[in-house]
DNA sequence: GTACCAAAACGAACTAGTTCGTTTGGTATA
DNA sequence: TATACCAAACGAACTAGTTCGTTTTGGTAC
C-alpha cells in the first residue's frame, strides 16, 4: 500500500503543497551556498512560506538539508539509471549532460563531502545501493566482454566519475574561466569524456 | 625588488611569526570547515595569537582565506612541477600521492570553487598561470610523441585532474566509506590511476 | 445558505545565542 | 619611547528557532 495515495476513490490530493516548495526554495539554497552558508529566512521567502511552517514540517536546518541531498540522490540515480543500458562512454556522456544541464545534483554532492558526516548525517544506505547497482553494471559489461575484465570494477566506476566531472573541480576550468562556456565547448568536452572512457575499456 | 627580502645586508630576519602562526591555523580552519563555516576565534585561538593581530595582518576574514588560498595554490604549484618532468601516467600518480598525503589543497580547492568568485577574490593570474604550465608541458609530451599528439592538451590536462582526484569526489567513496583507507586501498588506486593515465595517451 | 470546526498557514515579534570586527588597558621588549 | 603583543570585553548585526494571535481553507452538519 502506497501512503502516497489518498484514500479510496477521492482524486489524489495534492499532498502537502508548502512541504514541497519549502522543500524546492531548500534545494536551491543549499545548492548555492552549502549548509553553513545558507539562510533559513531566505529559504522560506522563496518558499513564499512562513518560517513557521518550515519548522513545522523539518527540526533543524541540518534535518532540511539531510531531505534536500535524499531527493537530490534519488533523482540523481533515477537519471542515471536511465542511461545505465548503455555502453560505458555513452553512460559517461549522458552523465556529462545530466551535470551540464543540472548542476546543482553534483554541487550538493561535493557541499556534502565538504561540511561532512559530523553535521550532516548523509543517507548512507541510499548511497550504498546506488554505489552497488552502479558496480554491477560495470561487472556485467565486463562479463559481456565490452569493458577489460582487468580492472577492478569499483575503480571503474569512480575512474568514469572522475572524467565526468573533472571540469568542475579542475581549477582553472571552474575558478578562473568565465561561467557559462559556450556550447561548442561543452560539446568538445564531452566529446573528450567520451573518448576518454573509450581508451580505458579498451 | 622582492618584498620578502630583509633590507640590506641584515641576517634574513624570520619574518612575522605571529603572521605565519596565523596563516598557517587559518590554512587547517579554512581547509576543514570553509570561509562560511571558518570562525576568527578558533583561528586565533589555534594560532595562539591575539584577534587584534589577526585583524592587523589581515582586513577580512575573506582577505585571510584568499591569503590561504594563494599560498596553497603556490604550494600545490610548486608540488606539482617538482614531477613535471616524468611521464603524464607517472606524474599523475606523484599528483595523487600529494593528493593522500595533504587533502588539504584539494579540499581547499573544492571550498573556493564552490563558495565563489562573489565572496572569495581568488588569485586568478596564479590560477591562469599554473595552469598554462601544465597545458605547456602535454604540449611538450605531445611533441616529443610519448603522449598522443590528438587529445586537446587542455582537456587532457583537467581529466588527468579528474581521474586523480576521483575518490574524493565520488560519493560511496567519500561520503559512504569510513575516512582514512588503508595502505593497501591506497596503493591499489594508485594503480588504477597510473593505468588510467596510460590508457589515455596511449 | 448558514453555522461551525479543525487543520494549515500567515506574519510579525521575540529569544537566545553566535559571530565579526573593534577597542581598551596593560605587559614585555628593544 | 615605540612596537608587538595579549586578554578581555564590547557593539552591532545576524541567525536559528519559538511563540502567538489572526486568517484562510476545506469539509461537515443543520
């Protein structure tokens, strides 16, 4: 039984509508400005929701931001797995888009390795499951033979991640370069992901 | 003219150590907790200095962790052109033995890449130049054939970054696993990394 | 249609604690 | 005397979280 649902027959509901733009206004913010750096009072302004409500609904900051990085995390993986079919460059390469188109899902990821578990509480299981379903797919491209069975699987994985988001975190690419590069770069870059995965299956 | 340099012939005088006291607390605070998250008293307390001679030294609290900031980058600089003359596989592997070592730069890094360009002031001239370097010397690899002459040397060089720092953007590595992997864990990565590189100029 | 109810929400004020940055009075040293 | 320093305190702004009286809304009974 879906606790999503409403109760027989009645149209379902639109459920908690304040929770979910608190929620949205939350993600935005913390996306922007890391735990530490964001405010509880512009949240709610955004949310056009009193700060009231927001404590109604979540404790602490720290409770918001923990809700914030599940959602991220779900959507993040749901994105991915829709691309997990593919072969491993194309994977690569969807997930450069997915980080180009929203970048907000790895700005929180990297918020959450930064302000750390002692703050935070990260969903860790979540984590954990979709860390392990990534893996299988790098095991079974290996068992079909597209990916050199030679590499430590779990490796892999964070190799490819690595090569997706390297210009996010390369510095001169993130600090010094303009924001916004212009779409013949970004497609030269995913380009080179692409390749580059090519080479390491190889 | 180096204003570093002690006037005239006088014994090169050790210069401002409480200054150095300072940087040096503020350099673990920023690292750890970021400009958001930093505060003055633990610096000062950490430095055992006085806040009056924090704030003589230094105007801001950003002015401090642009200070910081510099002085990692033109470590880190230095760090790295100290294995700029081996090959790309092996000076990736010297890159992610400083990365073991001293997270800090890389944490440091993430902090100013995140926390932006409208608070912090970083010192891009640096960011451009060091940079420049190491595009200069794939190009150099590049001529002299042990690295393949196709790859934009730009790009090479920020997924040479990625796969570097992989394991600590990824999050069941970062977030997920317990801090501190043994010697053996350590070790294997390297390897991954090595290798990684090589697929890649091959 | 009206009276009524309970939950959800508003909004504005308020508490209590924190934090940056400044100032003050005093000590040691050269 | 001048410089570097410290310990302590202070002010002002900010911030997380709370409280409270009022209003809105959706539903139900009469």
């Amino acid at each position: 039984m879906n606790t999503l649902d409403s109760p027989s027959g009645l149209p379902p509901k639109e459920l908690e509508p304040t929770r979910q733009r608190i929620l949205e206004a939350a993600r935005a913010e913390f996306a922007a400005h890391g735990l530490a750096g964001a405010r509880i009072d512009r949240i709610a302004r955004t949310a056009s929701a009193s700060k009231e409500r927001l404590y109604a609904y979540y404790r602490h900051k720290a409770e918001l931001f923990s809700a914030v990085l599940e959602l991220n995390l779900i959507e993040f993986a749901r994105a991915v797995a829709q691309d997990a079919g593919a072969s491993l460059p194309e994977f690569a390469g969807a997930l450069y888009d997915h980080s180009v188109a929203h970048p907000e899902y790895l700005r929180m990821i990297d918020w959450a390795n930064l302000e750390g578990r002692d703050v935070i509480n990260p969903p860790l299981a979540l984590i954990e499951d979709f860390h392990a379903e990534r893996v299988r797919g790098v095991i079974a491209l290996q068992a079909d033979g597209s990916v050199d069975a030679s590499w430590d699987p779990d490796h892999l994985n964070a190799l490819v991640f690595g090569i997706v988001s390297c210009w996010i975190h390369e510095p001169a690419a993130a600090l010094a370069a303009d924001r916004a590069p212009d779409a013949d770069t970004i497609a030269a870059r995913r380009a080179s992901v692409v390749r580059a995965v090519e080479r390491l299956i190889g």
